[in-house]
C-alpha cells in the first residue's frame, strides 16, 4: 500500500489500524507486474469462473463502475478468450475515459433490469446517499443477475459512521480514513443497508477460494468477497 495511504490517516488521528480492515493486505497490496490490489486479485479469482459459466445467452452485460485499470484490461482479455457474448461497460461520474458517464445515485441512461453483472468496488462510501445508489444498482440489475459489491469494512466497529455533510479534510482523515469518504462501514451496517433494498449476499472467503490460492495470490485469511444477487 502507497505509504501515503498508510500514514495520513495516522497523522489525522484515524483510531483503526489495517489489521481491523476486512479485505486489505497492505504489505501486498499491489502486484509487482499489473499493479493489481488485492481485492481486485481476489475479484479476478471469482471472475475467471463465473464467467466462464455463464450460459449461451445472446450478451451478457456487466457495468464496471469506477473500474480500476488493471482489472478492466483482466475482464477484457478474460471475455475476449471465451465463446460467450459479452458487453462490458465502464462508467463513473467522474473518471475520463468512461463508457457511460453517470451518477450512481441516478441513472437513467440505464432502463429496469438490463444488467446482468455489475462491479461496484469502492464506491459507496464517497456518495452522499449509498441507500439511493444501492436501490439504483439493484432497479438496473436483472432478476438472476449477480453483482460484486464492496466497501472498506472495518471489522471493530458496529455501526456505520457517517456524515456526508462533513467536508472538512481533516475530519474526514480522522472519521472515515480517507479525505473522499463521507461513511465508515461496519459488517453488520454494510450488510443489513445491502439486504434493505432486496439483495442476496453471499460471502465468499477463503473456505470458497481455498487458503493456497489467497496466499498465492496476496489476500489475507480475513478477505471476503460479498456477492448480491437480485432474485
């Protein structure tokens, strides 16, 4: 992990260490050859087989929102090498470059259930309202369609901290862990706003991956992928 990363939230006087986060290795967090995080490691680990699985349908859409570089050019070269039809779309309100510039919060370039996988990682936390863009996620999402979710978890706490009206850049260091972050997630609080809105989640750790394979690859024993499904 960047040192940045590491010391700021210190020097704010940020009370969690990165041993209470859920899914990060910040002494492998960056692959040495794609710059790869961690999370977006143990994403690929999933990635490689369900894809591969998916039916013969005319076109399977995914949404990346706010995609990472090496994880776009990982789904790329994985969709390109199977039978399988896939449109894969990147979008963010933000970030250049993207397919679809939006709001997660309200998108209405997207119609009622016309996704059939998305990635959204890392992302709720920075928006003003996560209820709104998780109800969002799930109106676009097809009945059967599955997404990966995630959010910075902090085993230790509760309940979710936040404040979106908090702008002060110190405040948000020491609440919240980043300058761009308006929430602190708890497991239970991540949870219970994900299954609110109607999604089920499956949490998918090292008994699923199997412990070689997050140690191969620089996860920690305490990663877990959560997977939503609209049903």
């Amino acid at each position: 992990m960047p040192p940045f990363f590491r010391d700021e939230p210190v020097n704010f006087g940020y009370r969690y260490s990165v041993a209470e986060a859920e899914t990060c290795n910040a002494d492998k967090y960056s692959c040495p050859w794609c710059g790869a995080a961690d999370r977006e490691r143990l994403y690929a680990l999933f990635l490689t087989d369900h894809l591969a699985g998916v039916g013969s349908r005319a076109e399977t859409t995914i949404v990346d929102f706010a995609p990472s570089a090496p994880l776009s050019k990982f789904i790329l070269r994985l969709t390109t090498g199977l039978p399988q039809k896939f449109c894969y779309r990147t979008a963010d309100l933000f970030m250049e470059g993207v397919d679809d510039p939006i709001d997660i919060m309200d998108m209405p370039s997207y119609s009622d259930e016309s996704v059939d996988f998305f990635i959204c990682s890392h992302v709720l936390e920075h928006v003003d309202d996560d209820r709104r863009a998780l109800r969002e996620l799930y109106r676009i999402l097809k009945v059967g369609g599955q997404g990966i979710l995630m959010v910075p978890i902090v085993l230790t706490i509760e309940e979710i901290d936040e404040d979106p009206s908090v702008t002060d850049i110190a405040e948000r260091w020491r609440r919240f862990g980043q300058w761009d972050h308006v929430r602190l997630y708890s497991k239970t609080g991540f949870l219970s706003r994900v299954q609110q809105v109607g999604f089920a989640v499956r949490q998918l750790g090292h008994e699923h991956f199997g412990k070689a394979k997050f140690k191969t690859y620089g996860i920690t024993e305490q990663s877990v992928l959560y997977v939503v499904e609209k049903q």
